[in-house]
C-alpha cells in the first residue's frame, strides 16, 4: 500500500491544491449561510472525491493492470495518455492566465454563491470534485496507482481514504478555521481568496504540467 500511496500523492496534492473549489468554500465563509453551507459543501467535496475514486478504481480493477505487482503495458499506456491530456489541460490553463495589468476573472457562478442554499452547495461540492475534468484526470491518475499495486480490498479502502483525506483538506482547513475561530479567521481567508482568483490560472497550468510530465514520463518508461 505505501507504493501506492506514495504513487498517488502528487495526484492527490493536485486535487487539493485546486484553487477553484477553495475560493467557494471562503466565499461561502462570507455568506450569510457561512457554517451550513461551508459544511455541506465540504461534505460534497469528499463525497465526490470517494464517489469518482471508487467508481474509477472498480473499472481499473478489471482491467488487470497490474501483473506480479508490477504495472502492466495497459496500465503504462492508461498513464502515458492520462499524462498527455493533463499537458493540454495544462497549456489551456496557462493560455487562461490573464496578462500584465489585466484583472483576474472568476467564474460566473461565484457571484451567486451569496443565494445559494444548503442543497445546492452540497451538489456544488460534489459537482466541482467528481466532474470536473482536471480532478477527474487526477483521480483516474489514482485510480490506476491503486489498481497498479494489486491490493486487498481493506488496503484498497485504506488506500481511497489516505486519496480523500489529501484531496480534500484544502477545503476542510477554512471551513474548519471558521468554525473554531469565528470572524476573526476572514481577514487572512480574504487574502488567500485574492491571491487564490489572481493567481488560479498559472497555479492551476503549473501543477498539471508537473504532474502530467511525471505520468507520462512513467508510462514511457515502463514501455521501453
């Protein structure tokens, strides 16, 4: 399991380091629902990640990736390709970036987070960690390091949780901060959000590409 993991990791780190989802859960500290809504959120959050984890490392699980431990060609071809389109995505951020003297845009929705309700901040949760192409990419990514290590299904458990918890402390730490510290945590999540909505682009095109580097490099290795 510790090879795993330890495959896993930067993947996991890429999901949590996402500053999209980050930027919700501190605006939603902002709002008038600041403790419903920043908990339901971040339940959506980790029911997402188990959600997209499970469901992709069952489908890896069939497809023998692994023969003696070690990863198969499919596994090695998976993690070329998953490499590949975390490079594009990574050009795609990094074309997003605005340029010198431009102000930072934020999606559309983040301006209604304000009137969102409980409901809707938990599917918000879940939509932003199990669909959204760049965290689905590094799932799979994660996915395919477990099925890769042959597990027993605890140690494959273990192995989802140790992902989650990871994936998802980012946005546990505010709701969490607010919820022991009250309003006297909001100046320094208000900072984190500014540079958090200048800064997503290129944090966002230099961590795919580290990562997508690191995939493909794998997959090419193990296939010659």
């Amino acid at each position: 399991m510790g090879q795993a993991i330890g495959e896993f990791l930067p993947l996991a780190v890429g999901v949590a380091i996402s500053p999209i989802p980050i930027i919700a859960v501190i605006l939603m500290l902002f709002s008038g629902r600041a403790r419903q809504n920043s908990l339901v959120f971040t339940l959506g959050w980790i029911v997402g990640i188990v959600a997209a984890m499970t469901i992709l490392v069952g489908v890896a699980s069939t497809q023998d990736l692994s023969t003696g431990g070690q990863p198969s060609d499919t596994s090695s071809w998976i993690k070329l390709i998953l490499g590949l389109l975390l490079l594009a995505a990574a050009v795609g951020q990094w074309r997003k970036r605005p340029k010198v003297g431009e102000e930072a845009t934020t999606p559309a929705w983040m301006a209604r987070i304000d009137t969102l309700k409980p409901g809707a901040a938990l599917g918000l949760g879940v939509l932003l960690s199990a669909l959204n192409p760049k965290n689905l990419l590094l799932i799979a990514g994660g996915a395919v390091a477990i099925a890769d290590a042959d597990l027993g299904s605890t140690d494959t458990v273990v192995a989802v949780a140790v992902f989650t918890i990871i994936g998802a402390c980012t946005v546990a730490v505010p709701t969490l901060a607010y919820l022991i510290m009250g309003s006297r945590v909001q100046p320094a999540l208000d900072g984190a959000k500014a540079w958090l909505s200048a800064n997503n682009a290129t944090v966002m095109a230099v961590l795919l590409l580290v990562i997508g580097v690191s995939l493909f490099g794998k997959g090419v290795g193990a296939l010659l």
